[in-house]
C-alpha cells in the first residue's frame, strides 16, 4: 500500500481524475490547498478524504509558508506529493526535502512552455502539437525529469479556451497513469537523471534501474 497527498490551488479536476481512478494499492492521504475556498476540497471531502488549507496568504514570505505546508503534508508520512493546479512557486528547499516524491502536471510539452497561459503561447507559436507533461520536480520550475507526456494536435480553428479543454482531457489520462506506475513500483530515476518505466513483470520481481554502465552496454 503507497499513500499520496495531493496539493491543489482552485478547480481540482487533475486530483479528481486521481480519486475516480480508484487505483488499487492507494491510499489518498489528505488533499491540501493553499486556498480556502478551492473548489477541489469540497469535492475531496465528499469523498470522504482529509482536507487542509495552508492559506499563503498568512505566511510572510514563501519559506515560512512551504516550512508550514512542508509540515501539514509530513503528518501523513506520503510516498508521493502530487501538485494538481498547485499554483505556488515552491522553495529549493521545499523541493529538496521531497526529491524523488514530488511530482507535477503541467499543460505543454515540457521543455516547450514552461510557465503560465501554456495554450495561447503554443497558438501564437504556432506549433502543430501540444499536450501536457508529468514529471518530477526539481528546484527549476517545470523542469524536471519526464514521467509522461500526451500529444494533442492544434487544429487550424482552436482558440485558446478549445485546446485547453482537450488538453485538460488529456491530463485526466495521463495523470492517474502515473500514480499508478508510481504504486506499483514501476517509475524509477536512472543514473543519467531521466525517469525509466519498467513493464508490470519486472515490476513484479523487484525491478530497480540498472547501473548506467550496464544500459550503455
Ligand atoms: C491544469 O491544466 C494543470 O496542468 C495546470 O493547472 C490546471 C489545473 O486544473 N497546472 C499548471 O499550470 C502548473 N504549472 P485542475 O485544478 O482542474 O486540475
């Protein structure tokens, strides 16, 4: 059995995508905002899963909110920390103390728009695809190592609020995918920094990354 708790600033839809999944093995610890009316906490209370706020708003700077946040998530001692619509700038040392159980959704083909309004960027950019991105969090923002990522052609008549919506649509696949690969010990970070993702049967017999020397031959 692995727990998560999930983070969320406003509408939640990644975090209920996770809990609909009903992914075996998982327990959903605790969903916290830092926002005290995110429309995510009613939803995750009704479902019978412990909600908190860790309002920003009451901290004076970010390394006494996130030593605060840091605080309300360690009480339930989590495997993973999922950011769903997290929409605070995390501290280094935040980031550190959960390396390899943090991780991130974020709405374009990382490493392409990093950062906000990630559909108008990618229409003005005119590209031909965009999608969105799981992966680690480390101290750079939206930079981590890549767990998964989901294409989505632009079409000629998108506007913004068009392809955000099939993006969005997207996320609720990719998301509860990996948590599940997460849970069942199949996401690992090899020694060249990138995420390796074993099949179930490796999985199965206690697969870990190989050495680099071996994957190189
Ligand atoms: C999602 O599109 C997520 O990818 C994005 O915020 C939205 C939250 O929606 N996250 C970021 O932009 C993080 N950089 P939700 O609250 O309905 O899950």
């Amino acid at each position: 059995m692995k727990s998560i708790v999930i983070l969320v600033s406003g509408r939640g839809s990644n975090m209920e995508a996770i809990v609909r999944a009903a992914i075996p093995n998982l327990r959903i610890a605790a969903v916290i905002s830092n926002r005290p009316h995110a429309q995510g906490l009613a939803f995750a209370a009704s479902h019978g899963i412990s909600t908190a706020v860790v309002d920003h708003t009451a901290y004076p700077d970010r390394t006494r909110f996130d030593a605060a946040l840091a605080a309300a998530i360690d009480l339930h001692q989590p495997d993973l920390v999922v950011l769903a619509g997290f929409m605070r700038v995390l501290t280094d040392d935040f980031v550190r103390h959960y390396t390899g159980r943090l991780i991130n959704i974020h709405p374009s083909l990382l490493p392409a728009f990093p950062g906000l309004h990630t559909h108008r960027r990618a229409l003005e950019a005119g590209v031909r695809v965009h999608g969105a991105t799981v992966h680690f969090v480390t101290p750079t923002l939206d930079c981590g190592p890549i767990i998964v990522q989901a294409v989505v052609p632009v079409r000629p008549d998108d506007d913004e609020a068009r392809l955000a919506a099939r993006v969005l649509e997207q996320e609720h696949r990719i998301y509860p995918q990996a948590v599940r690969w997460f849970v069942d010990g199949r996401v690992a970070i090899g020694a060249d920094g990138r995420v390796a993702i074993a099949n179930a049967h490796q999985a199965a017999a206690g697969w870990s990354v190989p050495p680099l020397e071996e994957v190189s031959g």
